[in-house]
C-alpha cells in the first residue's frame, strides 16, 4: 500500500465517528466562514453544503465534512476562553 493511501486510511478512520446532520457548521480553520448542510447521501459518501454568505452550493465528500466543519456554537478550544488566576 502507498504511503499516501495509509495516510488518508488512518485520518478516515480518525473522523469516520463524526456525525453530520442537516445543520450549520463553521470551517474548523476560519470560524467565520458558515456552511449549511442542504443533502447528505451516504450511500454516494458525499453531501451539498452551502455557503450561508454567498449561497454558493457545492458537493463535498462526507469525509471532507467530517474533518474541516463542525457545528456552529460549538466551543473547541473552550480553554482559551477561560482566564488565567494566578496563585
């Protein structure tokens, strides 16, 4: 097997757990960027998001989905929110 087919394997199966459901989810790597979940098929493994700024549609892997989106309101790095005490 390729090392690139191991890679993508193992970052499947890190995500394959992840549920998605017909929602809003931001971009994990830009929180300001907000994407609808308008279809999934999960027998074509693939789902139609919606970018809810410029309406643009586009097809998406649920792979894809699963790694780069999560849900709006969510609290990902909840720590950095909390403030330091010192003692």
């Amino acid at each position: 097997m390729s090392k690139m087919k191991e890679k993508y394997l193992q970052e499947y199966e890190k995500y394959r757990h992840v549920k998605i459901e017909h929602r809003k989810y931001k971009l994990k790597s830009n929180g300001s960027i907000i994407y609808e979940i308008l279809d999934i098929s999960e027998d074509k493994d693939k789902a139609i998001i919606k970018s809810v700024a410029s309406g643009m549609e586009r097809e998406r892997t649920l792979h894809w989905c699963r790694k780069n989106l999560e849900p709006v309101g969510s609290i990902t790095n909840w720590y950095s929110l909390v403030p330091l005490v010192e003692e």
